[in-house]
C-alpha cells in the first residue's frame, strides 16, 4: 500500500486513481471498509490496478475504529497530489475529531482543489472547515437535526450520498458502497460497477436520489396511507406543531376518525405520538449539539422551557438539563 507523503504520479490515463483515507478518532468501520472493499473489488475484476489508496489520520500512527479496534496508518496528514481523492471516515464523538489541525489540513488541501468527502458522519468536519458551504451535503438521519441547526448555510438533504462538485457525502452504514459504486461507473462503465456489486451480494444499487430512512409504512409496521400522511406532516413540522384538527383535515378525516386511527394501529392518541417525536428531536439536540436548552425547546415547538422540561422528564425520567449535563465529554453522535 502506498504512503501518505506526496506522490506525484504521472498523467497518464493508465495511472491507478488514488483515494485517501483519512480515519478519524472512533470513525464508523463499515462505512470504512466498504468503501475501501469496492476499490479492492474493481480492481480484481477488472484484471488491473485502476485503484490504489493509503490510510492518513492525524496521529499518523494508530487509530482505534466505534467498534475498538485498532488500525496502523501508513502516515500523518500531509501534502497530497493534486489527482487524489480525500474520504474522511467519521463515526462517534464526531465534534472531537473535528480539531484545530484538521480543520486547517482540510481547508489547505481544499485550497489546491482535490476532491474531499466524508462518509457518515464526517460531514461535520467537512463544514466545520467551511468546505460545505453553499454545497448539497447529506449526513446520518441521527444528526440531521442538529446539523441543520448549526450550519443553515449547508444545503442538507436526506439522501444516501450527494456529489456537488468536488464535494461528496455519505450517510453512513452501507451508503458507502452506493457512492462508491457510482464512481467506479463514471470511472468506467456500470457494467464493472455491477460486477463489484455482485461480489458483494448487493442486489440493489441505491443512486443520490434515494432517501435513507426505511419509508414511514415500513418503520410503523402498519400499511395505511391516511396513517402514513400524518406521520410525514408531524415529522416535517416540528418546530410549529400542526394541531390535529389541521392535520385530520389535510387527510380527508375527522378529529375523532383521527384519534381512532392511531389508537388501533399505534396504541396512543396522536397528541402523545407528536409528542413523542418532539421530544426524540429535543434529546438529540442536547446530545449532539451545544444548543443551550431554551432553543433546543423553540426548535422543538415548546414555548415554554418549563412546559418542555416537565414534559421531558416525564417521558425520559431526567431533565433536559441533567441530560445535557450527562455528556461531559462531548456531544454523542450518531453510528
């Protein structure tokens, strides 16, 4: 495997493209390996080295994966050549990696013009360095809200991977195999792209247009469709609850026709339900996010920061300020 130092290879179109990896501190491994695995993958099938990569981090020595284990970088952040491509691998505790040194490694290498991308949730870090500004950018569904919250400037989407220029993005999990898969093509031709896939028993190629949740049907268990449009107004309007007159209305129902609905099909009226909703967005903002606790209540469509705190205790038996006051470490993230 080559080294991290500069290496400036020949133009020539029969050079390999070289990926670098950068592996943040408890980066997310399968998002790392299955990126890394397609490159592998190409190059076995096409009967040549189209692909060769190198793995950086900031210590330049080891790295310890979520998951513990420990992996041997082949050197620290330095200067790279122009035709490489930069993946950051994010994972947990993401606002730690994201540190001074980094930040301005990113922004000179951005400055020579490679191509820089974060898979899960190092899309944090890519924004932090202001690299996303302006951009189309995704990030793991648990850190939607909280990165909508602290970088308004970045176009944020729910897909799983975005390409807007020389940026990339991935949702994390197995969305790295999509992005990957989608380059080899442009790199080559699909028909490779489908081989690498097989070989990985990945029957379904997802594109940047697909979304990364589980639809609302799928993630209820209940196939409704009146059900199922409630569900997606409550969840795109968090902020300004929509009361459930509106909501009954907008779906062809009445009030009543409303509360039965969800108590056959969810065992709880659709007040508790939003509710409920509600207050997972609030948890996730005191755990990812410095918000102070008043505007996580407003982002979460409670006036009252004492109404939202006697709600939250009720649902999750602390205050949003013993919570807040759990993470002493640091904002958690998503996996």
């Amino acid at each position: 495997m080559p080294k991290a130092q500069r290496q400036d290879r020949p133009g020539t179109p029969d050079a390999p493209r070289r990926f670098v990896f950068v592996l943040l501190d408890n980066f997310t491994l399968i998002s790392f390996a299955a990126a890394i695995e397609c490159l592998r993958i190409a190059n076995r099938m096409a009967g040549t080295q189209l692909y060769d990569w190198t793995v950086i981090g900031d210590s330049g020595d080891v790295t310890v994966c979520s998951a513990g284990a420990r992996f041997q970088l082949d050197g620290p952040l330095g200067e790279l050549s122009r035709d490489d491509t930069v993946l950051v691998c994010g994972g947990i505790q993401i606002h730690q990696a994201a540190t001074k040194r980094m930040l301005n490694w990113l922004r000179r290498e951005a400055r020579r013009g490679l191509k820089i991308g974060g898979l899960c949730t190092a899309a944090y870090v890519l924004a932090r360095a202001g690299l996303l500004d302006g951009k189309r950018a995704t990030i793991h569904w648990e850190n939607h809200d909280s990165f909508a919250e602290e970088f308004p400037e970045v176009d944020l989407t729910k897909s799983i991977f975005t390409i807007d220029g020389n940026r990339m993005t991935t949702a994390g999990g197995t969305s790295s195999i999509d992005l990957m898969l989608g380059l080899i093509a442009q790199d080559n031709d699909e028909k490779l792209a489908n081989a690498v896939a097989d070989q990985l028993i990945y029957s379904s190629i997802r594109t940047a247009q697909d979304t990364q949740r589980l639809s609302v049907p799928t993630r209820i268990g209940v196939r409704h469709p009146r059900l199922s449009h409630v569900i997606q107004m409550m969840e795109s309007n968090i902020e300004e609850p929509i009361s459930p007159a509106i909501l009954a209305s907008d779906s062809g129902m009445s009030t009543r026709q409303l509360e039965r609905l969800f108590r056959r099909y969810l065992n709880r009226s659709p007040k508790r339900y939003y509710m409920e909703l509600r207050l997972q967005k609030a948890r996730n903002l005191l755990m990812q996010t410095d918000m102070t606790v008043i505007n996580v209540a407003l982002a979460c469509g409670f006036s009252s920061p004492s109404h939202f705190s006697k709600c939250y205790r009720a649902h999750y038996n602390t205050t949003p300020y013993r919570e807040r006051g759990t993470q002493s470490s640091g904002p958690q993230d998503a996996p």
